[in-house]
C-alpha cells in the first residue's frame, strides 16, 4: 500500500540490482506497479522502472480524484474514480505486449492485482481493461462487474472467445463491495487455469484453455474503459500490480500483504535509497566498461 511519504520509485537503481543478480526472479517478473503514492497532480508513476506512467483522464463525470483510506493499518495515497468514464490511462504509443510499453511482455504467464472499494456500483464497473487505443473502444482483456447481472465479476475480451467467462462471485468476493478489498487474478499458460483471489481467499478457478495467452494491447485503462460514459469503476483504487508470470496461494498472500519479493513500498530511509542508486549506477558503469573491453 502506498504509504504517504515512504514510497521509493524502482528505476535505475532496480533494473541494475535485475542485472546484478540481487533482486529476486519474483521481484523481476514486476513489470507494472502503480502505488498511486503521488496524492496530488495528474500523473501516476509506474514503480517497476519500466517508465509506463499513468495518466488521471477524465471522463463525462469529471476527473479521477486523490483521497486517502486506511485498510491495512496505515494512511495510504488512492485515486478515486467516479464512473463516468473517468480513469486512469497508461500507453497507448507502442504494443505493451511482448516488448511495447514499455517491456511489459506478456507472452503467457500473467498475474494482475490491486486494491479497491465499490463506493457504488454502475452498469458495467471495470476495474482494468486492456485496449487498442487509449479510448478503450477496441476491448482485448478486462475485468469488470455487471450490475445487470447481480454485480457478478467477469473477465472478458473482445479478441479471444476464450475469454469470455463469468468469475463466479460478486464485485467485494461475496462481502461488502463498499469496503477495500485486494484483487489477485493469476493465469498459467500451459494449464490454461485462471484463479482469481479476494483478499487472499481463493473464489473461482477457471479452464480458459492450454496456450491461450492473453491478446496484444496497446493501453491499459485503470478503474475504467472510455467505451461508453458508464464503463467505470466508482471507488476507490491502489496498488495495480502487474507480473509476467503466474503466483502460488503464497505469492497472493505475500501481494496482498507487501511481504516476501513483494514487499514493494518499504520505507527505507533517504540515505539507503541513494545508496541503492548509487550502487546501480556503478554496476551500469562496470557493466559497460566490461563491455568495451
């Protein structure tokens, strides 16, 4: 969660600690993270170093909003979105898949998760979607409830059938949709299993297919689609995490409590953050001097 003045950025310093060996395969398949740390202006950094900032757009019922929540001991910075089309946009420049914006390559394995509130529940809530364009209009992955459907939770494409498939429970996992509750959804490729976890609990288990993966995309939309004006989540959102593989029960256990590979906001102090820089700007430095020679 992002904790007020705790959070570091992972750039430099991270992708050469990759390089190095010191950070964990785990920590590596982090290719998104959007901790919404910032509590104020209209961008969101993405804390994998990968550089893919989000951006807070606005919609028919005006633009995302900052707030606070506290849902896991601490004060944490979120954006709220309002259901009208209003979100949060990352990309649209280049394919995010397989090496596009910027180096999210998703070939098979893939595990999405965040933390978010249902304040109200509109027609069609997203709570991500995966597009073509940065107005949501060409749909190739998301999540989303149906309020026409008794607030059940899908996941959906317009590109693959496979796809297409009720999750089995409720937007909140069957609890109150107005309180904060962590999202986890983990695919693996060659079993063609789909699980999707609410607050570290285990709700559904589908069968999308063997070597199904999930379809080429050039934006990701956050807490929304710009489809049509009532394709929004209404509530809260923090901490969107996006991996390039899949995780065990663990793993989700670990996401939802920032434990493990991915306890992602630590508040080291100032000093053992420059010191992180600093030991990755060396090992780029000797990284290239050995290339050179």
């Amino acid at each position: 969660m992002s904790k007020i003045n705790q959070k570091r950025s992972w750039s430099v310093a991270f992708a050469a600690l990759v390089g190095l060996g010191i950070v964990s395969s785990a920590q590596a398949a982090i290719v998104g993270f959007w901790g919404m740390a910032e509590g104020a202006g209209t961008t969101v950094a993405d804390g994998s170093g990968n550089g893919n900032t989000g951006t807070l757009t606005a919609g028919g019922g005006g633009t995302p909003s900052w707030g606070t929540a506290t849902y896991d001991g601490s004060v944490d910075n979120v954006v709220n979105t309002h259901g009208y089309q209003d979100r949060i946009v990352v990309g649209n420049t280049a394919p995010l898949l397989a090496g596009g914006v910027a180096n999210l390559g998703i070939t098979g394995d893939f595990t999405v998760a965040m933390w978010a509130n249902a304040s109200y529940l509109g027609s069609y809530p997203y709570l991500i979607e995966m597009s073509n364009n940065s107005t949501g209009s060409a749909r190739q992955w998301f999540i989303q409830g149906d309020n026409s459907g008794g607030d059940q939770m899908y996941v959906w494409s317009d590109a693959n059938i496979a796809w297409k498939k009720g999750l089995g429970f409720k937007v909140g996992g069957g609890g109150n949709a107005n309180a904060w509750h962590q999202y986890t959804f983990t695919y693996t490729k060659s079993t063609g299993q789909f699980l999707s976890y609410v607050d570290g609990t285990l709700k559904s288990t589908l069968s999308i297919g063997a070597n199904q993966t999930m379809p080429g995309f050039t934006s990701v939309q956050i807490g929304g689609s710009g489809r049509t004006a009532f394709d929004s989540w209404e509530g809260g959102i923090d901490d969107v995490l996006i991996l390039n593989n899949s995780v065990s029960a663990s793993d989700v256990t670990n996401i939802m409590n920032e434990t493990g590979a991915y306890a992602l906001e630590v508040p080291l102090p100032a000093a053992a953050w420059t010191g992180l820089t600093l030991l990755g700007g060396l090992a780029i430095a000797r990284y290239r001097r050995n290339k050179l020679a």
